[in-house]
C-alpha cells in the first residue's frame, strides 16, 4: 500500500504525459497537436514539481513557526517554464495560421497531398 | 466556537448547492436551463463557501483578501452566464418551449 | 487528506485529457485544454507551489486558451475524421508508458524529506535565502538573484518568440476604422468590463511590486496586465485597444525589459561586482540585492506584458484581416 502512496503521483503524470503525446502522434489537426504537446508539457511540469514536494513541507515563503519548506528550486525552473512555454505556442499557432494561409487547411495529410502534387 | 459551527454550516450549504448546481448542469434538458443551473454554483455557493471561510479567518488581511475575491466573482460570473447565455440566444438557440410552440405550429 | 485531494484532482486531469483524445471538437478540445490547466493550478497549490499555480492560471487558462480560440477563428473549428488505423501509435505510446512506467520504480519515493532533490542546493536556499537576499519569498530570490543569469535567458525567449510571431502574422495598423465588434449590445458586459479592467490593472501592479513577499512577480504580473488589455480589445474591438496601446510602443516596450535586465548586470559589472551581483548596487549588500530584483522583476514585467499583448494583437489582426475580406 505504501508502495501505492510513494508513487501514484509519477504513474498519473506518465499517463498524462503519454496522452498527450499520443495525441501529438496521432491526431492530423494541427491544432489538435499542438494540444497535445501542451498537455505534455503541463505533465512534465508536474513531474518537477512532484519531485519538489517534501511531506509536511509548507509553500517556500518564509513565515513564523514553520521549519519545513518544500524545496523552491523546481517551482523557479517551471514558474518560468510555463511562460516560456505559451510564448513557444504561440509560435506554433503562428505557424499553424500561416500554413492554413498557404494550403487552405491544416490537416496534415491534406496538406502534405497538395505537397505532392507541386 | 459559535463562529466554527456557523462557518461548518455554510460551508455544507455551500457545498451542497455546488452539488446541485452540477447535477443540474448534467440532468436539466437544454442549453438555457443548464446555464441556470451552472450560475447557481456561481453566485449562492461562492457566496456562502467565501463567507464560511471568512467566519475561519481572524478577520485580518486574510478575510479582506477573501472579501475582495467575492467582490470579484460576484462582479465576472453572474456576467459570464449573461454573456454566455445572450450570445446563444444571438445564435439562434431557442428554449425549450419556444421549440414545443414551433413544433405544435407545424403540426396545426 | 492532501493525498485524497491530490488523488481526485490527478484523476480528474487524467479523464479530461482522455477526452480531449476523442473529441472531434476542437473549441470543446480548446476549452478542456483551459480546463486541465486550471485542474493543474490545482494541483500545484496542493503540492505547496503557489508561484507556478499562479502562473499556470494566468497563462495557461487566460493567455493560452484566447490565442488557441484566435487561431480556431482563423482555421476552423471542426477536426476531419481521419481513417488511417490509430494501432501504431497506441503501441508506440503503450511501450513508451511502459518503459517509463518502469523508470519510477527506481525513483526515490514522492514526498519523502530525505530524497536526493532536497539535500543538494535546495537547503542553502531555504536557510541562507532570508539573510542573504532578505526577502521571504524564496522563489523570487531563487529566480531573480542565484538563478539570474538563467531568467535573463527565459525572458530573452519570451521576448524571441514574440519576434517570431510578429514576423509571421504582423501588427494591426494602429486607428483602424472600429468594425462591430459583434459585442456592441452587449451592454452588460460592456459596464462590467470597464468595472473589472482598472481593478485587473492595479492587480498586476499589486502582484509586480509585491512578489517579494508573496507570490508573485514579473512574470505574472505582465500576464496579468496583458490579459488587461486583451480582454478591452475583445469587448471594444480592436481598433480602439490599438489606440490605447499602440503596436509600435509595444515593440519599444519589449525590448526595452531586456535592455532593463540585461542593463542590470552590465550596471553591476562597472560597480566592480560580476555580472547580475546586486551586492555592489548599494553599500549594504542587502540592500543592493532589493534593489537589484525590484529593477530586474520590472524589466521582466515590462518584457513579458509586450510579448504576450503582442502576440495577441498578431493573431487578432491576422482574424480581423480575415473578417474584412
């Protein structure tokens, strides 16, 4: 049972973390993708920040009459992530606005037949 | 302690009007009476969990951050609702009983 | 109890990202997407990392699902059902899991106070933090004082990508002829949102200057500031939100963060200290640090607010483009 409590947490975060990379692989909208690999990226944020937790610890910000904090490092490394992230996305959306520009559509197969055709 | 017993109560009530406001967004039959149901959560149930929890505080600057988010919620989702359900009607969607009253003309 | 919370919010994220899977839909995909970060924010305040909920929020439900919903605007809101066989995939992401899965076992357990994370640098922080930098809030002393070389390079990102977007979609031209906005009779929301703007902006200002002592900082607070003006420019329309903010400044504004941080550490450079040493800024290393984060915090802010506005004023312009023609 133990071994149950020690490790749920990574288990759910492997789960979500391949959802989102079968969608990645899987899905032929480009913005169904790009979904995807945000909710890839949210799980590994948790995985951080799961690795950052210490039972009992309280949220890094000093206060009277606590002694234990959770380790803050990994909440900087994803604090930024996470905004490094969306501007990522963004990116990728531009993308997608101008590949729709370019072919009329942004599913993948449809797009790559036109390809072809040139 | 007469605080605690207060703040215990509406919290349940709180919680439980969450509840019904979710069973109703599942089991009510079309869009406008859902949104209704979703709105309950929004407005009574903020109400009463921020209070309960305001009534736990001791009524520092905690209870005048939470007084500010019910300020704050009591503002954005009664608009939210509004919004939501204004733009449905602007789409077309009709109630319930205007889709009855269509049906009953087509069969006249 | 914390367990049980985290437990039901895990799998609560996991049925919403199966769902997001098998939904056609991509506006009902988008809006889970807003769904799951908010679950997320969740979790993150249950695992004690209140800054990175707090971004998760803004960014992830606020920013992300608005320029998801523009791009939809622009691409169509309908997935084609595709007919290839989808077993492929299912085996590769099967073995992946699997190998994964069987990675943690070799992990050391969740939560445990002895774990090799928290032995390393983490206790330096959590004890020396507080004397050296002075601030309670050790993530913003981690982020902007021992780890400023590395937000340097985050916001330089932030500021690249919005360069990268630009580039790709381009600015609205600024005093366009206001089109309905579809939101004109809207009165509600109109009165609402005039309520609700002034108060997000001072907010933000609220969480930029306060994010040494609670959580906060340059980060969110630009994303705050942003979301500000985009949701002005959703309930007005754009042409008028060009006016308050006009594009061109904001193209100033961005680079202007990084000159501020970057500015910073040359600053401590001639002072005699290395690059981003704050303790040279002021006699009292304490006090040079204070200074040091309050400057390079603004400097983010300002660097973050432009990126995020500016990408969103991109994806708008290429939507209004689109409504005209």
């Amino acid at each position: 049972m133990s071994f149950i409590v020690d490790y749920y947490n990574y288990w759910i975060v492997v789960f979500l973390m391949m959802a989102g990379f079968y969608i990645v692989i899987s899905a032929n909208n480009l913005v169904k993708k790009i979904v995807g690999l945000n909710i890839f990226q949210t799980s590994v944020f948790m995985m951080y920040i799961s690795i950052g937790k210490v039972q009992g610890g309280s949220a890094p910000i000093v206060a009277d009459g606590i002694t234990s904090y959770s380790n803050p490092l990994p909440h900087v490394l994803i604090l930024t992530a996470i905004v490094v992230g969306v501007a990522t996305t963004a990116v990728g959306l531009a993308l997608v606005v101008r590949i729709k520009r370019a072919y009329g559509t942004v599913e993948e197969n449809e797009f790559e037949d036109k390809d072809a055709l040139i | 302690m007469i605080l605690e017993v207060i703040s215990t109560i509406l919290l349940i009530l709180g919680a439980f009007f969450s509840l019904t406001g979710a069973i109703g967004l599942f089991r009510f039959p079309d869009f406008f009476t859902r949104v209704h149901a979703a709105s309950v959560t929004d407005s009574i149930a903020t109400i009463l969990i921020i209070t309960g929890l305001i009534l736990r505080t001791d009524f520092d600057l905690v209870a005048v951050k939470l007084l500010f988010i019910l300020i704050f919620l009591l503002l954005t989702s009664p608009t939210a609702s509004h919004a939501l359900a204004k733009s449905a009607r602007h789409g077309g969607l009709l109630t319930l009983a205007e889709i009855r009253e269509s049906k009953k003309g087509d069969n006249d | 109890m914390v367990e049980l919370i985290d437990l039901v919010l895990l799998g609560m994220l996991a049925i919403t990202a199966l769902r997001v899977i098998f939904l056609k839909d991509l506006f009902a995909v988008v809006m889970l997407f807003g769904l799951y970060s908010f679950l997320s924010a969740l979790i993150f305040v249950n695992l004690d990392a209140v800054d990175v909920a707090f971004t998760e929020a803004a960014v992830g439900a606020g920013i992300s699902t608005v320029l998801m919903l523009g791009t939809l605007a622009l691409t169509g809101r309908k997935e084609k059902a595709n007919n290839h066989t989808a077993l492929l995939p299912l085996l590769v992401v099967i073995i992946t899991g699997a190998a994964l899965i069987y990675g943690t076992l070799d992990m050391p357990p969740f939560g445990h106070p002895d774990n090799p994370a928290h032995q390393h640098v983490a206790p330096r922080y959590i004890e020396e933090s507080p004397k050296e930098i002075g601030l309670p809030n050790m993530v913003t002393s981690v982020l902007a004082s021992y780890r400023a070389f590395d937000t340097l390079g985050e916001t330089a990102v932030v500021f690249a990508a919005a360069i990268g977007v630009l580039s790709l979609l381009g600015m609205p031209k600024p005093g366009g002829v206001a089109i309905d906005s579809g939101l004109k009779s809207h009165l509600v929301l109109r009165v609402v949102a005039k309520l609700v703007i002034p108060m997000t902006i001072l907010f933000a200002l609220y969480v930029q200057f306060h994010g040494d002592y609670g959580p906060g900082g340059g980060f969110q607070a630009g994303v705050i500031a942003a979301a500000a003006v985009i949701l002005y420019a959703l309930v007005f329309g754009l042409p008028l939100a060009t006016h308050v903010v006009r594009p061109n400044f904001l193209k100033v504004l961005a680079a202007l963060g990084v000159l501020i941080y970057a500015g910073t550490g040359v600053t401590s450079f001639f002072l005699g200290g290395n690059f981003l040493d704050y303790n040279v800024l002021a006699s009292d290393p304490v006090v040079g640090q204070h200074i040091g984060i309050i400057v390079i915090e603004f400097g983010i802010g300002i660097t973050v607010f432009a990126a995020m506005l500016g990408i969103f004023y991109g994806f708008a312009a290429q939507a209004e483009r689109t409504n005209i023609q």
